[in-house]
C-alpha cells in the first residue's frame, strides 16, 4: 500500500479540509479495512505530519507473524511502515489507529533502522508524541 496526494476521503477529524491520497488498489479485504484505518489515523494528525507521511512514507501488512515496525531499508529517505496484520485484526480500530500513529512517530522522530529492534527509550518518546496528536499511547506488556 503506498499513499500518495491523488485520491480524496475525509477523516473525522479534519474540518473542511479534504485528505488527498492515491492508495495502490487493496487486493484483499484486509488490506482494504486496514487502508480505512491508516486514512483515519492520517486525518487526526497535525497537517504538516500528514503531509510528509502521505509523500514519503509506504505502508505494508505482513502475515509473517513479524511485529509491526518502521524500517528505512531500502531507502532511508522513502521508508515502509510494516504491520503484522494477523495479530492486529484482533483489535479494535482504536488500538491499530495507536499502532499507525506509533510507527509514523518513529519517522517523524527520525528513528529509522536498517533493521527491526525494540528500544523503549525510542517507544517512550514515541508514546508522548502520539499523546499530543491525540491519538493516546500504545499499552506496554512487561
């Protein structure tokens, strides 16, 4: 799924303002539901950060069992944003709106591996940026 200005749909929390994104064709009904998830979450962020997500960020459902993670490789000026969708479609639209949120503040941070890893000093500060977008911060297990 690459997001890119060419599409119109408006997410509730814009005002009269239009989101306009080209989403490549979704081929399944996942990538569909999911693609409506990332349109919402997009809208709810500040328009600046919406902006530099939709002309530089690619969004990606696995179902590999991976976890859901930024990664710049290839290309750390186009990075891809993966989502582990089996575990995913399990929760509500609240909880995958924090996960798209969460990933997209790392890229807004600056913090692009060239490979998956967890640091929760990066999540924490992560955490306080989806906060104030008004998205709230992903639970933490352990």
């Amino acid at each position: 799924m690459r997001l890119d200005k060419a599409k119109k749909g408006r997410g509730k929390g814009m005002s009269d303002e239009t989101l306009s994104i080209r989403i490549a064709p979704p081929t399944t009904k996942l990538e569909k539901e999911f693609a409506g998830v990332i349109v919402e979450t997009l809208s709810r962020l500040p328009k600046k950060v919406r902006d530099k997500v939709i002309n530089k960020v690619s969004f990606e459902l696995c179902v590999d069992g991976m976890v859901s993670c930024i990664i710049a490789h290839p290309d750390p000026d186009e990075p891809t944003i993966m989502f582990n969708y089996p575990y995913l479609a399990k929760k509500s639209d609240s909880f995958k709106m924090k996960v798209v949120a969460h990933e997209i503040g790392h890229f807004v941070l600056n913090h692009l591996p060239k490979r998956v890893r967890i640091n929760k000093k990066l999540d924490r500060e992560v955490d306080g940026l989806c906060e104030e977008w008004g998205i709230g911060r992903l639970p933490r297990t352990g």
